[in-house]
C-alpha cells in the first residue's frame, strides 16, 4: 500500500450524535481527518458545526450519508474513501428502538423475527459490514479498529440489544485474530449508561432527573457517564502507543456492575 500524504483518516459511523460526534471531534482536534457517517446528512452537518466551536476548520470533515447496515452503504462509504489508507475505524452507530414495544416471551415469532432482526441490523450489522469493507484499506502496522458496545453485552439487560451487543463483542475478538498479522488491532468499548445521547430517549426510557439518579446511584464513583468518559477511552485505543492491546473489551461504567 502507498504511503499516505496529509492527515491519518480516521472513519466513525454513527457521527452525527451521541457518542459517535463527540469521538468524532475529538479526533479532528487531534488533526485527523474524519470521515463521518450516518443514515442522515443533518445531523452529521450538526458535528460539523459542533467541530467549529472546538476550533476544527469544516476542511477536517468529509460527511457521509449512508446506510452501514447495508452492503451498499458500505460500498458508499469506501468509494467515499477513495483508496486512502485508513488509520482509525470507530463504529458507534447503533440504537435500542423502543425498549417496551417487545417482549420476546410473549410477543410470538413474527414480534421475535421483527425485534431481532433490527437489533441486529442496527448494532451488529452496522460495524460489521464497513469494518469488512474498510479492513483491506486499513494501514498495516498502525491501523487501529473500535467497536462501540455496552455493558449490556454482559449483563444481559435489553433482550435483543444484548445480544447484539454480546455478538459485537465476539467480533471484536475474531477481528482482532484476524487483523493481529498485520499488526491491526481491533478493541470493543463497553459503555454504561451515558447521558447527553439519543439514545435512551429514543428507548423511551428519558433522562429525567430521577433516573439519572436511580442510575448514578448503581455505580461506584456515584456518577452517570457522559460522551467524554467514553471519547477518552477510545483516544486511548486509537492511539500509536496502544498497539500491544488488542481483542479486549474495556468497559467505561463507572463501576455499574461491581456496584450490583
């Protein structure tokens, strides 16, 4: 592969909130160039935009908006590369749906079908196929790959989500076996909850007051997590001197699960 002029290109998907945008910015400060993906250009304009008032020039974006559950939005995505060598892939996009609208004791196998598959679709297939994609463009001795998961994964909280989490982090593993010959490695992050995201909104569970109580008081250091406890873990991973680390899933709770 040819050496690679101007900045490292470090791709995240699910940028345009949440997690993913704060990653995003982050990585731009640093002075890489980002390429920010998701289903919708408004809200990956949005981290643009939230790049300019940390002081990042909009020169440090590409945006793409595209489908990575897809085969053709990680098509979409590569072309969008255009054979650059690939230094960092984050994948974050992912989502819960609505966290009461099925029980897979009760709702039947047309529910089940439903449920599943979206889960899947929204938190396995989403990483899974550009990290393929991408894989072959990732630079050899230093490409770095971040899977975005949750403590879910582990304890077995939110049905379907779970489990997609739990296959996520097997992924990761087998990832990390894989790419380990190239000296690529590959790191699952397994966040608690985090707060200032859409996503416990759209699970219909919110973030009022009392439950961000309830949930500050399961963890050991009596806080709830914010974009930035995770963006730092991932800095971390990303980073050149963090190649000896690979095939692990850290998790970043604020010790939710030994506080059980």
């Amino acid at each position: 592969m040819e050496a690679m002029t101007g900045p490292e290109l470090v791709v995240v998907t699910g940028a345009g909130s949440g997690m993913g945008r704060d990653i995003a910015v982050d990585q731009a400060r640093l002075g890489r160039h980002v390429v920010l993906v998701g289903r919708r250009r408004d809200p990956l304009e949005q981290t643009t935009a939230a790049g300019a008032a940390a002081g990042v020039d909009a020169g440090a974006f590409t945006v793409v908006a595209a489908d990575t559950s897809t085969t053709a939005g990680a098509q979409e995505l590569v072309a969008a590369v255009a054979g650059r060598p690939v230094t960092g892939v984050v994948a974050a996009a992912g989502g819960q749906g609505d966290f009461r609208a099925h029980d897979a004791a009760q709702g039947g196998a047309a529910s089940a079908d439903q449920a599943w598959t979206e889960a899947l679709r929204k938190n396995l297939f989403t990483a899974v196929l550009p990290v393929e994609a991408l894989l072959p463009l990732m630079a050899e001795g230093s490409g770095r790959i971040v899977l975005i998961g949750s403590t879910s994964g582990s304890d077995g909280s939110g049905g379907p989500y779970a489990t997609a989490k739990a296959a996520l982090a097997g992924y990761g593993r087998d990832l990390a076996v894989r790419a380990g010959a190239r000296q690529i490695t590959a790191n699952t992050v397994a966040p608690g909850f985090v707060a200032d995201t859409e996503f416990f909104e759209a699970g219909g569970l919110g973030d009022g007051d009392r439950f961000i109580e309830d949930v500050a008081a399961q963890t050991l250091v009596g806080r709830v997590g914010r974009p930035a406890d995770v963006t730092s873990a991932v800095r971390w991973l990303l980073a050149s001197d963090a190649g000896w680390v690979t095939g692990q899933t850290i998790v970043v709770s604020g010790g939710t699960v030994l506080a059980r």
